[in-house]
C-alpha cells in the first residue's frame, strides 16, 4: 500500500498532464485554421492576428504570413505540468494554410 498509492497518482497525474496537452494541441489546431481562412480571405493582418489569438490557448504566440498563392498561420503554446516556473515545458505548435483568393494579398500588409 505505501508503495502503491504514490505510484497510482503519479501515473494519474500523469495521465492528466497528457489529457491537458492534447486539449491545448487542440485548441491550437482550431486557431491555426481560423486565422488561415481569415488570411485566405483578405483580412488585415491584424485581424488575423486578433481572430487567431482569441482562438487560441492564453499565452500562445501567432504568427501569420501570406503571399499570392498562400497564406500560413503558426501557433505555438507552452504547456507547463504544474503551474511552477522551474519546472520545464512542452512547446506545442500547430500550422494551417490556406490557398489565398485572388486580389486578398492586397489588402493586408
């Protein structure tokens, strides 16, 4: 018993360190397509920005670009196990892309 239950919460931690991180990989996904279609279609940069942020987990870093035939959101997050600064994370990154319609790379930035 005085081995068995240490052991059973740290793999139940554990397990719901993993539930968290998947959740923000999630979250992450959903904020790279949002600002990808919203680059795809013409939105100002900022804009974009502002829609994908929203989307995504607090903290996380957006960063878009767009050209004539694309237009690329990255999301990048930081998942700590517990809420302490001197415990390490893990950096959770996400991509989307989206075919950017004729004439949208004019009206951004």
């Amino acid at each position: 018993m005085a081995v068995g239950l240490p052991t059973l919460a740290l793999v139940l931690g554990g397990a719901l360190w993993a539930v968290a991180v998947v959740g923000v990989q999630l979250e992450c996904v959903d904020a790279a397509r949002t600002g990808a279609r919203a680059a795809a279609r013409g939105e100002s940069l900022d804009a974009v920005r502002r829609m994908a942020g929203l989307a995504a987990p607090a903290g996380a870093v957006v960063s878009v670009t767009r050209d004539a035939e694309l237009s690329r959101v990255t999301i990048s997050a930081t998942v700590r196990p517990v809420k302490a600064a001197l415990l390490p994370g893990i950096v959770i990154r996400a991509d989307a892309t989206a075919a950017t319609e004729p004439g949208a790379e004019e009206t951004g930035p």
